[in-house]
C-alpha cells in the first residue's frame, strides 16, 4: 500500500470520483491479503473486502489525519474482520493440537524424488500456502491480527497498537504470545522450517487430493511464478535461525490481487 494516499482520499472526499476508484485500487491488494489471512478462502476474504472497501469509502469523512492513510485503512478493516462472520476452514474450530492430528493423518510414505520436484510445484504450492493460512486459524481473531500486522506485514508496535486500538505494550504481549505459539508448531512440525519433521508439502499432497481439499483444475492460492521459485527461497528460509523461519515462510508467500470482479462490485455499489 503506497505511503503516499493522501492527496487522493482528500480528492475524493470532496467528491473526485477518479480519485476515489484510484483510491480503491490502491488500498484493494493489501485489504484482501489481510482478509485472506484471516478467513483462509478466498471467496470469503473477497466478501469481506467489499464490505471494508464500502466501510472506508462511505467513512472517508472521519480521516483526521492523525495517522497515514495506510494505518487508518487497516484499522477500518481489524474493525470488521474482528468480528466478522466465521470463515469456512475457522468455523471448524481447530486448535494446534487438532491442526497437528490433521497434519499427520495419512501422510504419504517419502519418496524418492527432490523435496519441491518440478512437475508437482503449483500442487505442492496450494498444499503449503493453504497449511499456511489455514495454521492461523488456530489462533483467536486478536491474536490472529496481532501476528499478521507485527510479524507478517512487519509493522512496529506503536503502528500496530494504533490499527487495533490498544497501547503498544498490550500489542507487543499479544504478538509475543502469538509468535511463541506459532514458532513453537511449526518448529514441531513443519518439514520446511525443520527438515527432521515428517510432515512435508509432497506427503500431504495425495491425502489433501483424496478428501478433494486440492482440486489442481482450480486452485485457490498457488501461483506459477511463486512455485517455480519457491526452492530458492526454501534455501535462503534455512539459512536463518530457526526462530526467524517461519516468519521468512508467511513474508514469501503469494500476495494475490482480488480481481476484477470485486473493482466492479464497488464500482457498483458507488452508482
């Protein structure tokens, strides 16, 4: 999101319709990555948008100015996605306990071929984005938001504290609680932060394809250029020490744009 949006919000609020759509488009990608990583499916993170994007477009006259347009935009939305309706894969309650049970459920016998091997990266991609996102889930909405804007999007605490409302020592508390719970199942776990644990990306993938939670003719998150990559960063992500692993992991991950449907959508809701 550009640092630099003010000039188009005082535009549209006084009723530039130009800048208002090229506010949207600006704020749009980063709004849906948050909701995405709050409510796991893309569908539910795309509803979620158009009602934060309408939030921001019908409240642009309660911009003070006392923060960027940025940290405004994402408190509108923390707002709403504190307690929006469930989304598909959080309505099923998991916990890490749980999340870890489902993670070892049928894993495949290891094969022979290389970890990440070519003609299965786009699959291997949506297994492991989708584990990803989905881990998150395992924590309450507070502490979910905590983690995303401190330690995914890398916002300072006095930033994060102003876009959730509360002081940066209650931010900083909720983060570190956040981080520990997180760094601690995938350190367990996941075979990309530690290459001695047994779940890995290619031995999920024929169970996730057998409970048709894979469909490969449409993908929910993986994209060619971040799977045909994502070796690379694989090695430069166990460079780091343990701890920062994780973090590296959530930072590669795809960051997709929701379309043109939802620009027209608003565009719609603005006639």
């Amino acid at each position: 999101m550009s640092d630099d949006l003010e000039p188009l919000l005082e535009r549209a609020r006084s009723g530039d319709r130009d800048s208002l759509e090229r506010l949207v488009e600006q704020i749009q990608g980063p709004v849906y990555n948050l909701a995405l990583r709050m409510l796991w499916h893309p569908e539910d993170a795309r509803d979620a948008t158009q009602d934060i994007l309408i939030r921001v477009i019908t409240h642009l006259g309660s911009f003070r100015g006392d923060s960027r347009v940025q940290t405004w935009v994402y408190r509108v939305a923390a707002n709403y996605l504190i307690s929006a309706r469930q989304g598909r894969v959080e309505a099923q309650g998991y916990t890490f306990d749980r999340f870890a049970n489902d993670l070892h459920d049928g894993l495949a016998e290891a094969g022979d071929q290389g970890e990440w091997p070519a003609d299965k990266a786009l699959l291997l991609e949506e297994v492991k984005v989708g584990c990803m996102h989905g881990l998150l889930t395992c924590l309450d909405r507070s502490h979910r938001l905590a983690y995303i804007l401190g330690e995914i999007l890398e916002m300072d605490g006095i930033e994060g504290a102003n876009i959730l409302n509360i002081s940066p020592a209650a931010f900083r508390k909720r983060l570190s609680r956040a981080r520990e719970a997180v760094i601690e199942f995938t350190r367990a776990h996941c075979g990309l932060v530690d290459p001695a644990n047994a779940c890995r990306c290619g031995r999920r993938l024929p169970r996730a394809q057998a409970m048709k939670r894979l469909d490969a003719d449409a993908l929910l998150f993986a994209d060619e250029e971040s799977a045909r990559s994502f070796p690379a960063t694989l090695d430069k992500v166990r460079r780091l020490e343990v701890v920062r692993r994780t973090a590296a992991l959530y930072r590669s991950s795809p960051q997709p744009m929701p379309g043109q449907e939802l620009l027209d959508r608003i565009r719609a809701a603005l006639e």
